[in-house]
C-alpha cells in the first residue's frame, strides 16, 4: 500500500501501491487511501482491514485520491523525477542556465 513500483502485468508505473497488498501478498495494486496516522497507503479492499485506529479513523485520517496533493511523496516517484529522460539509471544532477533545463553527467557531456 505504501510504496511505488512496476507493475509486473504492464509497463504502468504505481507511484503508489497498497502496503498490504504488496508486503504480504507481492502484488503491486493501486493505492486509493493514505492514512496519515501509520503512514501506509491502502487500496479499496485493504482500508476495510485497517481499523486499528478506531471509528474517528474513517472521518479524518485517510486521504482519498481526491487528497491526493496531501500524501507525501513515495520512494518511486521520488527516484522517477530524478532519473534522467534520456539516460535511464542516471540521475539528474546539473542544471544547464543556457537550455533551462536538469541534466545528468551525460547529458552534459553530450549537449551542454
């Protein structure tokens, strides 16, 4: 629920998946709920299971997707706007004034 990946069915990236779902059954489902309190993303199925913080849980602590702006940013999405568009697996480190734009060493190397 809490972390992004690859799903392993398509070539979509899951910036944000079901922490349960993907600790305890290796599935990568989309995330639909953030709770603030434990700081683990759910999916649909998965927030009817999380009841340990009580009734007051289901009226203020879990951000939906219409709250989205207020989940903090995961690990994947994190590692995606770092990594250089042109060369995957570098990150970006540099910023070119001339081109106004990020690059990685390479991207330097090559164009700036």
């Amino acid at each position: 629920m809490g972390t992004s990946g690859i799903s392993r069915n398509s070539d979509v990236v899951k910036y944000y998946c079901c922490t349960i779902c993907e600790t305890e059954q290796s599935v990568e489902v989309d995330a639909d709920f953030y709770c603030k309190t434990c700081l683990k993303y759910f999916c649909r199925t998965g927030i009817h299971f999380h009841r340990q913080h009580g009734r007051w849980f289901y009226k203020k602590s879990p951000y939906g997707k219409d709250k989205i702006m207020k989940w903090p940013l995961s690990k994947k999405m994190e590692t995606s706007l770092l990594t250089c568009v042109i060369h995957k697996g570098e990150k970006l480190t540099m910023y070119c004034t001339d081109h106004s734009q990020l690059c990685c060493s390479k991207c330097v190397e090559l164009n700036h």
